[in-house]
C-alpha cells in the first residue's frame, strides 16, 4: 500500500499541460475612454497615463455564461476535446450571473458535459484562475480515465458591479471570457504557489447580500498599487526558489493585468527584461480572472507561445488573494 509519504513524494513530478485557450469578448464591441469622459469627470490622457488602458469592453444584453460558453467552445475546439472528455469544469468568477446555480453548472448543459465531471465557481477575485488551474490539477488526478481533461475559465462582467459615477472604479475594468483546456502530464513540469491574507477588508471589494447596496465595487487605490508592487515579486520570487529556476530562465511572465504602471515597477524592481512581461491590458482593462487567460490567449494568436517554453502566470485579487505558476507551454 501507498503510504502518504511517498504520494506526498509524487505530488510534485505530477505536470500540467495547457492544451489549448480560448476567449469570448461582448458582441457590443470596445468601448474607448471617451465614452468614459462622458460619464464622469476624467480624460482619456488621466486614463491611459495612469494606467495604460485605452479600451475595455462591457456586456450589454450578454451574460456571464454567454461568454463562458463561447470562450469554452473556442478552446476545447482548439484543443480537439470533446465535451464528454472533461473530467471537471472550474469557473473562476467574482461576477456569476446569479448567486447559484454556478456559471459552471450553467455550462453543462450548453457544453454537453457528462454528469460525473465536477463543476463549480470559485471566487478568489483576480487570481482566480491560478486556483482554479491548481485546484483542476488536484481533482483531475480523481477523475474517471475517460475523462481526463480539465476546463478552466476566468470569466466575467464587471460592468454590472461597477458604479458609473465613481471615477475611481469605472474606468479599471472590462468584461471578458477565457477557457484553457488542462491535462496533467508526466512532460510538462508544473509549479504553483498560493496565498491570501486578509488584514484590510476595506482596500478593494465588492458588496454582497449582506450589504444595503449588493453589486458595487469599491477601491482604495493608492493601497492596492502598494500590495501588488509587493506580493508580485514576492510570488515570482517564492515560485523560482520552487522550482530552481532564475527569472532569466523563463520566457513569459504573464501577469494579472490590472495596470500598466504596475507591471513596469515589477519588471523594474526584478531587474527584468521588459519584453519577458507581455501585456495587453490596454485593450480590454482589468477583467478580473479572465485577465491571465485572456493574455495566454492573445500570445498563443500571435505565435508568441512555443512548446518547451517556460511561462510564469502571476495574479492578485480581492481578498487579498495571490498567485503565481510555472507552465511548461
Ligand atoms: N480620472 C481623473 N482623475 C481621477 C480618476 C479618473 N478616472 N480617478 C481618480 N482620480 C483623481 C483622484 O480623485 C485624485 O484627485 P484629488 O487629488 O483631487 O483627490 C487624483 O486623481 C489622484 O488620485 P490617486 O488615487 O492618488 O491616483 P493614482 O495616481 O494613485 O492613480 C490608480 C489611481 C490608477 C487607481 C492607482 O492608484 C492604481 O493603479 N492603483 C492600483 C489599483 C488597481 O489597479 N486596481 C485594479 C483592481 S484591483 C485588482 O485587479 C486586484
């Protein structure tokens, strides 16, 4: 008999290789910064100097689910999984159209997954798609042996949280979707750290059924830059002495893209090379989970991901709620 010792020994060499990613953006289009300056009193230089972002996109009459499926579609497509090979579907989501059923069991039935695969959200705001992928690797070890693919999305719409009269918030965020389709795999090492910590609930939350006013995002931003200039490195950092690697080794990082000037103080503060960081916030603003995704899914269209490359993923979220993996693409 296996002792825990020795599955614990195991863990480790146990690998995980993205197949494929797919994305979903609201039919309505971009939405520039002017259309901004029109609600409330900013600029599109504030904007893009403060933080990089130039458009975003918002969800008119689309739900959550409706870009769930279509980013889902695209990436097990990509992939050449059929639905009845997932073994469980995890949709990271601080946005779910309703408090149950999850996006994730909404899915089911539009996807056709069978009835033994594990679905549900899960919540950990920005970083959610690092736990959701850690959290896949988990149960797909459990999974039935026909069902050895893992669907993991980030998905929301912030629009319907974010208060149209609050400079602060409403010029941050986009609604998006993205799907990576998983497979654990002796090859492709994989490494992951998480974390959270929760002393300052007031810096950055969404208000909930406890609250007079459910659905409104709030934000201290001066403190959240100051957080994520420093769980950042700290999570890369922390992720390389895993692994044994040096940041010279890998050849993406992709963060969490919430800010453009966020990123350059952490390439800044690593002594990194600027073109290891990819980034395309600029286009879609802060999409919460789907962020990461969202990036891998660009970079795999434009040729940018090769196979044997190494790929740092590194995110935090409301919470606060870190993370950081290692991919070998
Ligand atoms: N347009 C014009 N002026 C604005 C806007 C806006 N959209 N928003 C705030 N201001 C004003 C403020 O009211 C303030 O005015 P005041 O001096 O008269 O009081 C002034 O700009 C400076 O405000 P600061 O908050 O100091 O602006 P700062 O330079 O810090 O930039 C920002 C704000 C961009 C939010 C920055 O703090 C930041 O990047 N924080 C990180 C937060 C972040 O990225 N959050 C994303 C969500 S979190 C997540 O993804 C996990």
């Amino acid at each position: 008999m296996i002792t825990l010792e020795a599955m614990r020994a195991a863990w480790p060499q146990i690998g995980l290789r993205m197949l494929a990613v797919g994305h979903a953006l609201p039919a309505a289009g971009p939405v520039p910064n002017s259309y901004l300056e029109k609600l409330v009193d900013t600029s599109d230089e504030w904007i893009v100097s403060r933080t990089g972002i130039k458009e975003r996109y918002f969800c008119a009459e689309q739900q959550n689910v409706e870009l769930a499926e279509a980013a889902a579609k695209e990436a097990m497509a990509r992939a050449g999984v059929e639905a009845g090979q997932i073994g469980v579907c995890l949709v990271a989501t601080f946005t779910p159209d309703r408090q149950s059923p999850s996006v994730a069991c909404c899915l089911q039935q539009r996807l056709g997954l069978p009835e033994d695969a594990v679905m549900f959200d899960m919540n950990a705001a920005c970083a959610g798609f690092l736990y959701g992928v850690q959290t896949a690797r988990q149960i797909l070890l459990a999974a039935p042996a026909e069902r050895p693919y893992a669907l993991v999305l980030g998905s929301e719409t912030p629009s319907r949280v974010l208060d149209f009269t609050d400079r602060n918030t409403c010029v941050l965020f986009g609604d998006g979707a993205a799907a990576a389709v998983l497979e654990l795999s002796a090859e492709n090492p994989y490494y992951a750290v998480c974390g959270s910590r929760t002393d300052n609930e007031q810096m950055l939350f969404c208000t909930g059924l406890a609250d007079d006013k459910p659905g409104v995002v709030h934000m201290q931003g001066q403190e959240v830059f100051r957080f994520a200039v420093d769980i950042i490195p700290h999570s890369i950092e922390q992720l390389l002495t895993k692994c044994g690697l040096q940041l010279a080794d890998i050849d993406h990082v992709v963060c969490h893209q919430a800010n453009n000037r966020i990123i350059s103080h952490v390439v800044k503060k690593m002594h990194a090379r600027p073109e290891q960081f990819f980034i395309n916030l600029q286009h879609y603003g802060n999409t919460s989970s789907a962020s990461i995704p969202l990036a891998l899914n660009d970079m795999w269209e434009q040729g940018l991901l090769q196979r044997g490359q190494k790929v740092i993923c590194v995110g935090f979220g409301a919470g606060f709620t870190w993370g950081a993996c290692l991919l070998t693409w």
